[in-house]
C-alpha cells in the first residue's frame, strides 16, 4: 500500500520511541472525519507524552488538534488524513478502537522491520 509521506514519518517516530503494538486502520469510505487510526500502546503516561513530543517533532506538519496529552492515559493526535491514538495498555484494552471500527481494513506494523501485514 502507498501511504503518505507523514503517515510513514508518524509509524517511524513511534517505533523509534519504542511504541508497541502498532496498527493501522484504513478508514476511506466509512469514515467522513479522516482516512487513517494509527494505534498505538505505550509503556506509560509518561511515554505516551514523550511519544506525543515526538511524533510531533518528525511527522512534518502541524497537528490539528491534541487531546489528552496533559494525563497521557489516550492521547489523540489530529492530522486530518490520519488520526495517532496513543494508549496506555489498560485504556486501549477498555476502548478497544480495533474492534470498534472493525470495518475498516486493519494492519499491523512490524517492529522489526517496515512490513504492513493485513489482519485476518
């Protein structure tokens, strides 16, 4: 898949900082706010507030909006194309975005290396 040049700097970023369990969900045409959810979980509030500051500093662009970075429980970051959610693990389980909108078509990222693999 072609994905933008921001999305593939966003996916990156994240990694580097060493998020875990990474997904994407393709949005186009059951979602009328944005295209793309990048999902991922951090090992705290703290780290998600660093991988906030970060993302931020490598994606290229100014974010839309920010929502939840002051406790960094779910911190939500706006791109208009793509949408980062960046979890604590207890909150990502209780929200549970992929199962919310499991219409779209779900990916997960490799740590390892950049591979996009559609879940089954």
């Amino acid at each position: 898949m072609n994905f933008s040049k921001e999305i593939k700097r966003a996916i990156e970023a994240l990694k580097e900082k060493k998020a875990e369990d990474l997904v994407l969900i393709d949005l186009r045409g059951i979602c009328s706010f944005t295209d793309y959810f990048l999902i991922a979980t951090s090992s705290s509030s703290r780290h998600s507030q660093t991988l906030t500051d970060f993302l931020q500093e490598k994606v290229g662009i100014k974010p839309l909006g920010i929502e939840g970075e002051d406790k960094g429980e779910w911190v939500l970051v706006d791109y208009g194309e793509f949408v980062v959610h960046i979890f604590i693990e207890e909150k990502r389980n209780y929200y549970s975005l992929e199962t919310l909108w499991m219409d779209g078509k779900l990916y997960k990222i490799d740590n390892e290396n950049n591979s996009l693999r559609p879940s089954q």
